[in-house]
C-alpha cells in the first residue's frame, strides 16, 4: 500500500498549501480589481478555502459556497447539517447555513432564499470590499446575476483571476500533487495485473477505482478506459464489452487522487500473451513520439503558439481523430492552461508562456480516420527553472515500444 511504501505528506503541509492557495487568489482577486469572490463550483471552492464535502454531488447543485474578499474573512455556507466539517481548518474564518437556492431544495420558496443570498452578497461587499463593488463569481443560477446587479453589484466572472491562481503551484502543493501521482499508479498497477481476456472493461477498470480509494483517493471524473475498436475514435466510455486477447486496452486516469489533486496520465496496454501486430506497433511508435517530442519542447520562457508550432507533425490519415488538445494544465482538476494544434489555433489559441510552477499534461492520441485501434499516451509534468520534471512516471507497453 501507498501508506506503507512511501511517506505521505503529513496534515500540516496539507493545511499550507490551503493557505497559500488562499494567498495567491485573494492576490490575483487584486490584480483584477476585484472586490470579493462567491464560488459554488466544489473544486474552485476547495482550492480557495481548502472545505471538502460532498464534491460530486455539490459540483452538480448549488448547495453550499464560499464569500472570499480580496482582504478580510472568508465565510463559509455550509450545506445544511454540515457546519462540522470545516472545523480546523484556518482558511475558513466563520461557516454559516447555506441558502437553499435551488427549486430542487424548497420547490416554489427558492426564490425568496435567492433574495436572502442576495442580500447576504450585498451585505458582505459592503462590510469587507472596501468600497469596491466588483463581485466574481463562478457558477451564478440564471436568475442571480440580474438580482445581484440590482443590489449594486458589478458581476463579472471568476475564471481569469482562478486561472492565474490556480496556474502556479507552490512546493507545499507540488508534495501534495506527487503523492497524489504515486497514489494513482498504485491503482493503475492493481487494474493493470487484472487485465485479461474475457474480463469486462468495466470489470478491470473497477479495480483501478477501488485501490485508488484504498490509498486515500477520491474518485474518477471520467469513464475513459477502452479497449479494442472502442480505443478509435477517442472518449468512448468504459462498458461491458469483454476485452479480447491481442486488443489494445487505452486508459486516461483522470483521477482526483490524494488530498484533492488531479492526476491525469494515459497508457495503452496489450491484453493477454501475444505478440502485437505491426499495426499496433506503429500506432503505439507513433504516439510515443508524439509524445516524446513534444515533452522536449517545453521549457520556461516557452510562449505557447511557439510550442505549437513546433509540435510534432501528425500524419495526415491520424489528424481527423486528433485529441482536442496537445497540452493542459493540472491541478485539482484540468485547468489553464490549453495548448491547442496549430490548425485550430486562430479559434481558440491563446498567446501567454509556460511558466516555472505549472504543472503540464502532454497528449499524444493516434487513431487512423477510418477506425480500427487507437493508442492514447499522455505525461503529466512539471516545468522548473532547470528543465521539466515528470511527475507520472507508470512504465510503457513494452511489447509495444520501438526498439
């Protein structure tokens, strides 16, 4: 077990990092000129005030929040009967019940407690933004943002200044983030021994699920374990398809491991005793390249159209199912920054530089256009002053590798 092969961070350094995580969005609230924050999204509003509670299901409901200003204390709204759970923690300074403010929790009534948490914002901006009436928030019902604005509120959203937050990681996040990487290859190891013929995806991929919990993991956000035809095109989801000797099996963890940090790395493996074909081989050699080359460009000062550019050329048959991104940021969840292929670049490319504190995952997808097997190989990453570090460090398909 994790706990046992290696030394976890202990409750301290998790407790810095909460608050230098505080820290760097209260600074980047003030590069923004804004005066305080409201975050409902559970994992923005675990990076900010370091309270865990129900965070799938919160993800989907508006059931608690977080007020944090720019300076001043940070107030909780607790989902209710909950209010215990943020005990100890020094980036919460006062919890309070949360408004029901979905018609899910009181049917008709919800829009009076919507006019209470308006009041409660209006109310708090006043005491603790300084004059400043510039309020962030993330993830508004369609009827907050008009009853907000006729409080007197300027409401704008609080992506850009979570973005250059969440961009950076400190060390205390870095010890978390690694131990969160070697939780999660513990869990790959486990499904990657019950890999064989005739067992289910679902069946394997459960294995991975429940060692990753056994060693203090939280959950899966994504379905993407395949094998077979179902590896091309990519994001196919996990299913009861028995997995055949000599298939190509393609997993992508996107786990929220230890302490709440996202750990995204892919491997594809060979299912059974057998020898690949050459088929696979060069799928498999192609996306190792991929791979491995553009690992090598990154690099502090690196502006990101430049790494693009520079990107490794994919053949022409394997574009049409290219994976939407040659890199991502990573931290609690996938984050600024998308590094998008050159060709899609006057859409969505952006034109900032990576940065020593950023945490990278590289993709490499190769699928021909007109099917058969896919091979997703992906890195997660670490850029520094002297170079990049890997954070993912699972073992290849060696069957697979080039020679």
């Amino acid at each position: 077990m994790i706990g046992n092969a290696l030394t976890m961070p202990t409750e301290e350094v998790a407790h810095a990092a909460a608050r230098e995580r505080l820290q760097r969005f209260r600074d980047a609230l003030k590069a923004h000129e804004i005066g305080a924050a409201v975050l409902f999204d559970s994992i923005n509003l675990r990076y900010a005030c370091g309270s865990r509670n129900m965070q799938i299901n919160t993800g989907r409901n508006p059931g608690r929040y977080v007020f944090v200003p720019a300076e001043g204390p940070v107030i909780l709204f607790e989902y209710y009967g909950c209010e215990h759970l943020s005990r100890g923690l020094d980036t919460v300074h006062e919890v309070r019940p949360s408004h029901a403010l979905h018609p899910l929790y009181t049917t008709s009534k919800y829009q009076g407690h919507l006019q209470d948490f308006v009041n409660d914002m209006a109310g708090l901006m006043k005491q603790h933004a300084g004059g400043n009436h510039r309020l962030a928030i993330d993830r508004p019902t369609a009827e907050m943002v008009p009853l907000l604005e006729k409080a007197g509120l300027c409401v704008m959203d609080a992506t850009p200044p979570l973005d250059q937050a969440r961009c950076i990681k400190t060390d205390n996040e870095l010890e978390l983030i690694r131990a969160s990487v070697r939780c999660t290859e513990a869990a790959v190891r486990e499904m990657e021994a019950y890999l064989e013929p005739g067992r289910s995806e679902n069946e394997v991929w459960s294995r991975m699920h429940q060692k990753l919990i056994e060693e203090g993991g939280e959950y899966l956000e994504t379905r993407l374990f395949n094998s077979g035809s179902h590896t091309n095109p990519w994001f196919q989801e996990a299913s009861n398809k028995p997995i055949k000797a000599g298939e190509l099996v393609a997993l992508d963890t996107d786990a929220i491991g230890c302490f709440g940090y996202y750990t995204d790395f892919s491997r594809t493996f060979l299912c059974g005793d057998v020898d690949p074909t050459l088929e696979q081989k060069k799928l498999y050699g192609y996306a190792h390249e991929m791979l491995e080359h553009n690992i090598a460009l990154l690099g502090t000062g690196v502006g990101f159209r430049e790494f693009s550019e520079k990107a490794w050329p994919i053949p022409e048959e394997y574009v049409p199912h290219r994976y939407l991104a040659l890199a991502h940021g990573n931290g609690m969840a996938g984050e600024y920054p998308i590094i998008r292929h050159l060709m899609d670049w006057e859409e969505v490319g952006d034109n900032g530089v990576f940065k020593p504190g950023m945490t990278i995952c590289v993709e490499a997808f190769i699928g021909h256009k007109d099917g058969g097997e896919g091979v997703k190989l992906e890195e997660q990453v670490l850029i520094k002053d002297s170079g990049v570090e890997r954070l993912s460090v699972y073992g290849y398909e060696s069957r697979l590798m080039p020679k």
